[in-house]
C-alpha cells in the first residue's frame, strides 16, 4: 500500500511538472518533468527487485526512484538552454 501511495505522489509531481512546462516551455520545467517521469520509471523498476531481492516492495521503491531521478538530472545537465 505503502508503495502504490509512493507511485501516485510521484505521479502527481510529474502531471504538476508537465502542466508548468506545457504552459512555459521552461527549461526548467523540462527537467523537473525528465526526472519525475525517470524517478516513476525507477520507483517500478525498483519495486520489482525489492519484491524479489528484499521481500519487500517498497525497499527497492524508494532508492529506485532516487536513483531514477540522480541519473535524469545528471543527463539533463549536459544539455545546453539555447535561449541563454
């Protein structure tokens, strides 16, 4: 249950983050949705492995969803803003 609440928080972060971009084109914007859409992708992928490693859902959720996040910030860093 824990981790269904988990997932669906995430979710709403990245329907909150795609509306801001939507509006704006931001930059910004563009990467707060890239990492919460890698952080949802994560917290599955993670929930899968804490099932089958760990007994437990949300033990492999929430570092892969960290980890999801860490990598979609690391690669949208190297992008340049071209209106700067």
């Amino acid at each position: 249950m824990f981790t269904f609440i988990v997932l669906c928080i995430i979710g709403y972060l990245w329907y909150v983050a795609n509306g801001r971009y939507e509006k704006s084109r931001s930059w910004t914007h563009r990467r707060q949705r890239a990492g919460y859409a890698w952080a949802l992708a994560g917290a599955i992928v993670g929930s899968f492995f804490g099932v089958a490693g760990m007994g437990s859902a949300i033990a492999g959720t929430i570092p892969g969803a960290f980890v999801g996040y860490l990598l979609a910030s690391n690669m949208m860093k190297k992008d340049a803003d071209p209106r700067s």
